[in-house]
C-alpha cells in the first residue's frame, strides 16, 4: 500500500487549494492565497499519498486562544477511506486547546457536531447585481488605503475575535483589492473589500453602522465593477444584512454554518454584513 503523510504546504502549493475549492463550487478569489499564507505561514497541510497530493486543510492560528479551519478537501475518487480523517486529526492537533472556528458545508454539518463543534449562525451566499437604489448623500466614501492601518485594524477587532494584522494589511492593500471606508458625521462608519473572483466580485469583509452604510459601501463597490455580480457570505443573524441584499435584488446560492469548539465569540455580529472570508474567517 502507498504511504499516506501529511505535512506543512509551502507556499508554492497553495494554488492547489485554490483549485480544488473552485472544483467544489467554492469561487475563491483569485488574489486570496498571499494574504491567506500570511495569516499563518505554517498552517496549511497537505495530505499526500505515495507523495501525490490528495488532501487538504487548513488550521491557522490566530494567537494563542482562536483558531479556524477551512479547505477540507480529499480529492473526490479517494474519499471515504480515511484520508481526510486524519488530516483532520492532525489539523486540530495543530490548534490545541484554542476555541476553533469553521464554515460547514450542509453535509459535514453533523460530523462537525459530533468532533465537538456547536452552530452559532449560518452564513447565506448572496450573488447578483445590484438594483442600484442611492445611499443616503451624508456617507461619503474612501479609498481604505488613505486611512492609517491602526485604525482600520482596531476597528477590524470589533468583527473578528482576534489580531490579524499580517493578513489585514495585505487584504486591504492588494492591488487587485477594492478598499472602501465610509465615513459619516466625521466617525469611520464602514468598511467594504472586494476582489476579483472566478466568477463576480467577492465581497468581505463587509461592516456597517446601518444599512444606510452598507448601501453606500455596496453602491461604491458595485460602481467599480459596473455590470458585475457580487458575490456575499452574510450571517444570517443579521437580520439588516440579510434585509439588504434582498431588498438589492440579490439571491441566495449557498449556506453554510459557522460553528465553534467554544463559546461564541463576542463580537459585533450586528455590524457584520458579509463575513471577510469562508475559509479563514
């Protein structure tokens, strides 16, 4: 029988995840796979066997109390004979004793409930153009860039349950990266990023004081994109968020849920219009 090892993939490898996701149906960005090594340089493995890469996850660090798990693959003619149970098993491993974070595809969902996993919300893919209705003319728009990346990371920590600043400042600053803040009575009320995927505009994170500001953020992306389908992964227990894109015209494709070995994190859930990323958090 062929050896089956599972190691840390460099970073030369990680196009591979990317292509396998975009096998599954997962539309990855295509600008995703810098920020995501930088996020935590060790933390994606591959299974391989007899040295042919046939499995993947990733189990990224985020300090020493949160980790997240995402690209949990096995190639589709050698599923079902363990290999990405162990795969599994080493990702976690890897995480410790850390409150872990995923996204569950339908179908994993119970296996994920039994390896200690417990749903906090699940997060509905919206794609579509949208209907082009105007913001409120007292937001105004910013390139994300023009704004000192400590007060983007600051307000970042209030959606996310722990520092990220390596992927943070790549994600906003990415040439082919959209970065947008609004800002309304003087105070930073938004920020919006969007990247090319394989099919529409990927946007996350996506934060809000209103749906007013959402508008606004989805209006500028849109306008940079004019004709092009957004594509969000929105919590549905955002009732606003959700009420948005509906009102917008767009539709849900795709539903996942978030799920965690912990408690849920304290963060600002309500403020959150799409999720940065399915695979990374």
């Amino acid at each position: 029988m062929e050896e089956y090892t599972i190691g840390e993939a460099g970073i030369g490898e990680l196009p591979r995840f990317r292509e396998w996701a975009r096998a599954e149906g997962w539309n990855p960005g295509g600008s995703d796979l810098l920020p995501f090594h930088a996020a935590d340089p060790g933390g994606f493995l591959l299974g391989r066997l007899g040295g042919e890469p046939v499995a993947s996850l990733s189990a990224v660090r985020y300090g020493e109390d949160y980790g997240f798990l995402g690209f949990y693959l096995v190639r589709p003619a050698l599923r079902g004979r363990g290999y990405g149970l162990r795969i599994w098993q080493a990702a976690v491993r890897r995480l410790g004793e850390r409150n872990i974070g995923l996204d569950g595809v339908v179908a994993q969902q119970e296996n994920y409930r039994r390896s200690g996993f417990r749903r906090a919300w699940n997060h509905v893919r919206y794609e579509g153009v949208p209907s082009g209705e105007p913001a409120p003319a007292d937001i105004a728009l910013a390139d994300g860039r023009s704004v000192p990346f400590g007060r983007l990371a600051a307000y970042d920590r209030r959606f996310f349950p722990a520092e990220r600043n390596a992927f943070l400042s790549l994600w906003l600053g990415l040439s082919a990266h959209v970065s947008l803040v609004a800002i309304r009575n003087g105070e930073l009320a938004g920020l919006a990023v969007s990247r090319p995927a394989a099919a529409g505009v990927r946007v996350g994170p996506l934060y809000a004081a209103s749906p007013e500001v959402g508008l606004a953020l989805l209006n500028g992306i849109a306008a940079r994109a004019p004709g092009t389908a957004v594509v969000l992964d929105v919590p549905d227990v955002n009732p606003a968020a959700v009420g948005l894109v509906e009102r917008l015209g767009l539709v849900p494709t795709f539903e996942c849920a978030r799920m965690y070995t912990g408690q849920v994190p304290e963060i600002d859930v309500y403020g959150i219009f799409a999720t940065t990323t399915l695979e990374l958090g």
